[in-house]
C-alpha cells in the first residue's frame, strides 16, 4: 500500500491533534473499525481524516509508538462518508 508518514513514533494524543488540525473533515470511530480490511486500534474516539481524496489514520506500532499515515482512498473516502456523521 502507498503511503506517507506524516508522524512518527509520538503519543496517540500528538497524533490525534495532528489530525484535526490539518483536516477539515474529521470522523471519530471506536476501536476496531475496519478500514482497507484492517482493524483499527487505540484509545476512543480514533480520529479519520479526509484530505482531498486521501485519508489520514493513526497507526499504532506496538513498542514503537503511533504513527500518522497518509493513504490514497480507494473508495473508503466515500463508504466512510457514508457511514459516519462528520463532527
């Protein structure tokens, strides 16, 4: 998969704000939200950010911290438009 790293190896909640300062469109999900066939974990609410026609997620590395990609969509933008309410 394609992606970049926006940040690396910092606190989930460094991340989290990372999030909702450079996206205007943000959705919060609970652990264990699916995304491109992967479970997301973390501490809720776990934000998702749109940017453009890409998403921005934390990833979480266990023993080496969280990290904020940067994915192209490929059709997730829209079913997670779809599914959750923007907040």
């Amino acid at each position: 998969m394609d992606y970049e790293i926006l940040l690396s190896r910092r606190p989930l909640n460094e991340c989290s704000k990372l999030i909702r300062k450079r996206c205007r469109e943000v959705y919060f999900v609970d652990p264990g939200y699916k995304i491109f066939g992967l479970y997301l974990i973390g501490v809720p609410p776990i934000p998702i950010g749109v940017e453009d026609e890409h998403l921005l997620i934390i990833y979480l590395k266990p023993c080496h911290g969280a990290f904020v990609l940067k994915l192209p969509g490929d059709g997730e933008v829209e079913r997670i438009r779809a599914e959750l309410k923007k907040l």
